[in-house]
C-alpha cells in the first residue's frame, strides 16, 4: 500500500470509515510525520475529517457537505480509542425512542469525567458528565458503522430531569416526557428510579402527572415511599422560598412549565 488514499479506499472496501494515525502509520511503513502530511492533504480536499487528535474519520461524498460523518457513525469507534465507556443521552437519546419534538443541536455524549465538547465539521458532540454512568440501563442499536449505546427510555427520563439546563429547560423537558412516555417500561422506570438522585425521582413525578402519565407516575411513588424524601425546587437554579408546595411530590413549584403538547 503506497499512500493514505489507498489506505482509505482499503477501509471502506473492508466497511471502515474510522482510522488513527498510528494505525495508517503501521499500514503505510512510513513515518509518522510523512503519514500525518499525506492525512493533511486529504484533509484539505475534505476526504478526511478529525474529530479528536489522532483519530480520523473518512467523509464519503454524500456528507462532504456536512465536513464529517454524522456523530453516530464514529462516537462508537471514537470512545474506544479513548478507552472510556460512553452512552448517547439525553435529547439525543430521547430522539432514539421516539421523542424527535425538539431535535439537538448537538449530539450528547455521557462519560464518566470530564472532556471537552468536540466539532467536526457541522458536525457537534457535548459531553456530559455522570460519575455512575456504568450502572445505568443502555440499548444497543446498529448504524452503518458499528453499534451505538443508548441510554434507555426510562434512563433517559431521568436524566433529561436530572440535566433539564442541557435539555431546553423545563417546558422542553416535559414536551420530551410526554413523547417519551409511550417507550418507558414501567418496571425498568421504578427500577432506575431506584439507583437515581431522590431529587430527580421527585420533579420526574411531578411532570409525569403534569404531562397526565399517571401509571408511569405511580411507580414513582412506590419508590419514593422507600427514600428519605425532602422539599426540592421544581427548577434548581431558582429560588425555593415562599413557592407553592406539591404535597405529594414535596416539590416547590418555583417556575411554570408549559409543555409543547
């Protein structure tokens, strides 16, 4: 194999649109500098896109317009050279099961500690961050390139609560919840509800009711009554002093929320 370009037509032809420089450099036999100035060319012509350094993607014709591939098509192959255990979440995860009301501008990533949000192209990953992230519920689904992890239905409702700030807040929040509904396993939400923050248990209760998914409530009460509940602001970032109180949620409903249903 003489050149990156031919490393490439080689990848795709075996199903690969994902590439590191280290592995072109083992392909190639050639230097790591001689290797990365082959990739630049490519680059500069809009072959090749680098979501992270040292990690390459192959941009076929049909998205060199978007200057990358889509998120799902390497987030898979990018969080194992990272070695870090990943799943979509959020929005992005919610869009998964059915609940495409308001489409992400980004595509959301959780991991375990901290990194900074990528682009490639027109392309947007942000990553969020969940210490306990490996006990969460995840689904698999295929793409084109390999298979993503994803949060689960009732994984994701607690989460959008649990992140409402990278949600669109609470009324996206809820529009979300009532379209999500309909893929949550009552079972698997109390079960999740039980490895979760309290808090998150408490304002997800309370916009199940307001969205009018009672039994999907209901399973949350069974695992309140096992919890050390307290009062918590319906939105956190405001101030809980003098709001009415829900009394079966013990939630102070400190803001409106007006779904887009």
């Amino acid at each position: 194999m003489d050149t990156a370009a031919d490393y490439l037509d080689n990848l795709q032809m075996n199903g690969r649109l994902t590439f590191t420089t280290e592995d072109a450099v083992n392909a190639l036999q050639r230097s790591p500098s001689a290797v990365r100035a082959q990739i630049r060319r490519l680059k500069a012509k809009g072959h090749v896109a680098d979501p992270a350094r040292g990690f390459h993607v192959i941009v076929p014709p049909q998205y060199r317009r978007l200057g990358c591939l889509p998120a799902d098509h390497f987030v898979p192959q990018l969080m194992g050279h990272l070695g870090e255990p990943y799943y979509v979440a959020l929005l992005s995860a919610a869009a998964y099961h059915g609940a495409a009301h308001q489409a992400p501008m980004a595509f959301q990533v959780m991991v375990p500690r901290p990194r900074r949000d990528l682009e490639c192209g027109g392309v947007r990953v942000d990553f969020v961050v969940r210490h306990d992230l490996e006990s969460t519920t995840v689904v698999e689904r295929d793409t084109p390139t390999g298979v993503l992890r994803i949060a689960s239905p009732a994984a994701t409702a607690l989460e959008v609560v649990g992140y409402p700030e990278r949600c669109g807040y609470l009324d996206n929040v809820a529009t979300v919840l009532a379209e999500l509904a309909e893929a949550i396993d009552p079972d698997a939400l109390e079960a999740e509800a039980r490895r979760a923050p309290v808090a998150w248990v408490q304002r997800l209760g309370y916009l199940l009711a307001l969205v009018e998914h009672e039994p999907l409530a209901a399973r949350l009460d069974t695992v309140l009554a096992d919890s050390n509940v307290f009062p918590v602001a319906l939105a956190p970032w405001e101030a809980m002093e003098g709001a009415p109180r829900d009394a079966r949620w013990r939630v102070a409903i400190n803001t409106g929320v007006e779904p887009d249903v």
